[in-house]
C-alpha cells in the first residue's frame, strides 16, 4: 500500500501515539531504502513526515534511522534537518549516540557535531523544534 505524506499526517498526526511508532518506523525505512537505491525513487516528504513523528515522540533509539533517511540522497539530505536526530534535546541524544557503536549513531554523532560548529543548533530547543514544525504543516500544538 503506497502511503502519502499528507496520509500519514492524517492517520498519525504530528505527535503519533506509542501503538503507531512501529508503522511509522517500517515506512520510513522502505522509503528509506527505495531512495538509497536510487535517488527519487523515495517519497523524500513522507521520510521528512515520517522523521517529524519520530521526533515528535523523542525516542533516543530513532536517531540512527532518521540518519539513515537523512543520508539516503541529496534530495533527503535537504528534506529532513540534522535537529530532527535531537527528539529527546541535543545533550541526550549526543550521549546516546557516543554510548553505540554502529556506523549510523557513529556518523550521526559526527554530522550534530559538526552542525554544532556550523551554528545549526545555536537556538535549537525541542520545543522550539516542535513549534516551527507545527508551523510548517500549519498545525496547532496543544497548550
């Protein structure tokens, strides 16, 4: 079943709830890895929605695979920003990342790093995050 970004946002919503993770998780790695093969052959903005979701639910364990849907192409390298790995806030999800050996969470923690001295992440706050999302698919947060 071919699902859209505008699908998923319906279905799941900005903040999806814990029973839907797993199916957000298997989209963005099929699409994750229709693009790694070839460059446009994913739906690089269901992988952002997909991301923003993940972020949304702040689980430290998604950072190595919204890298891997980040570093799939150029095309979702643009679609899905380096603050989307920084769900549960940058110092948790440096320490995370430092704490597991793959090569995602290696290369992960290497891009924030990096981010960091480019000033990616000068104003960064999760909320701060969550609102420009908010914004960006014109949809009010709860108070």
């Amino acid at each position: 079943m071919v699902v859209t970004e505008d699908e998923s946002l319906a279905r799941f919503g900005l903040h999806p709830r814990a029973e839907h993770l797993a199916e957000i998780r298997e989209l963005l790695a099929v699409e994750t890895a229709k693009e790694r093969a070839s460059q446009g052959q994913g739906d690089t903005e269901l992988m952002r929605i997909c991301c923003v979701q993940l972020f949304f639910a702040g689980t430290l364990a998604d950072a190595p695979l919204i890298w891997s849907a980040k570093s799939a192409s150029m095309d979702a390298n643009g679609a899905i920003d380096v603050q989307m790995l920084c769900g549960q806030g940058l110092a948790a999800t440096k320490a995370y990342l430092r704490e597991h050996t793959s090569e995602a969470a290696a290369a992960a923690l290497s891009r924030i790093l990096d981010g960091e001295r480019w000033d990616e992440f000068e104003q960064f706050s999760v909320e701060g995050e969550r609102a420009r999302h908010a914004a960006w698919y014109d949809i009010e947060l709860d108070a």
